[in-house]
C-alpha cells in the first residue's frame, strides 16, 4: 500500500472541501439575511427556511466534493469525517508499517492532513465562518423570538 499516496489525496481532499466551504459562504449569507428578514412577519416558515438553508448548504458542498473527486472520495462527511479519516489512516500506517517508515508516514500525516484542521487555521476559512455564525445567530433569534 502506498500510503505516501493516501496521505497527499486524503490532503487534497481537505483543502478543497475548506475552499469549498469558502466558495459558497456568501450564497449561505445571502440566504441568511433574506431568511431573517421574513422573520418578523413569518416566524414559523422562517425557522423552516434557515434550517433547510444549512442542509441545501450540505448538499451541495457533498455533490462538489463527489463530482470532483467520485469514488475516491475519502472524507465524505456523512459516514466518515475528516477527523475520523485520518484517524483511520493514522491506525492503518501503525498496522501495517514498521517502526522506522512509521513515523515518517505519521509525520507527513500530521503535516499534511492534521495542520489543515487545527484552530490556528481558522483565519483561512473566515469567509465560511462568518456566514455559518451570521446563520446561527439568525437560527437562535427565530428561536428565542417565538417562545
């Protein structure tokens, strides 16, 4: 098994899913702001409309990654996350490799896959970030303002 292989795909993945998520943040913070505007006049179907916002959201960032990258899809978000992917790499290379290749492969893994998700790369994805929490805070003033 080419394992050096695995980690640079698995990689790959990660960053277009993040630019994914980034490429579409503004069509979630346009439809944020249009579903918060109906909110005093139309609660209920505004509730409706934010939580199917987050799930068309889903949607579509799942069919660019499956379009792009098919059956090779690794990280698909729903059976498997990005985390437990590489935790599932992580388990194969301690199995299957000897001690010196190892931690070569463990190093790579963790320079490739596991500094593309750690909290001092939030900055690179702020574009989504600021959208999904522009979108929460809708979510929890629809809530609180139909109690």
């Amino acid at each position: 098994m080419n394992f050096v292989n695995k980690i640079y795909e698995l990689a790959e993945q990660i960053a277009y899913r993040h630019k994914m998520l980034n490429h579409h943040a503004a069509w979630l913070l346009l439809s944020t702001i249009a579903v918060w505007s109906l909110s005093d006049n139309h609660p209920i179907p505004a509730i409706v409309a934010a939580i199917l916002i987050m799930g068309f959201y889903a949607v579509i960032i799942m069919n660019d990654m499956k379009t792009k990258y098919g059956d090779k899809l690794i990280a698909d978000g729903r059976k498997v996350s990005i985390e437990k992917a590489i935790k599932l790499l992580k388990t194969e290379i301690l199995e299957k490799c000897d001690n010196q290749e190892q931690q070569k492969l463990l190093d790579l893994l963790e320079k490739k896959c596991l500094t593309q998700i750690q909290f001092k790369n939030f900055f690179k994805h702020r574009l989504f970030w600021i959208a999904y929490i522009f979108w929460v805070w809708m979510l929890l003033d629809l809530l609180i303002l139909n109690r």
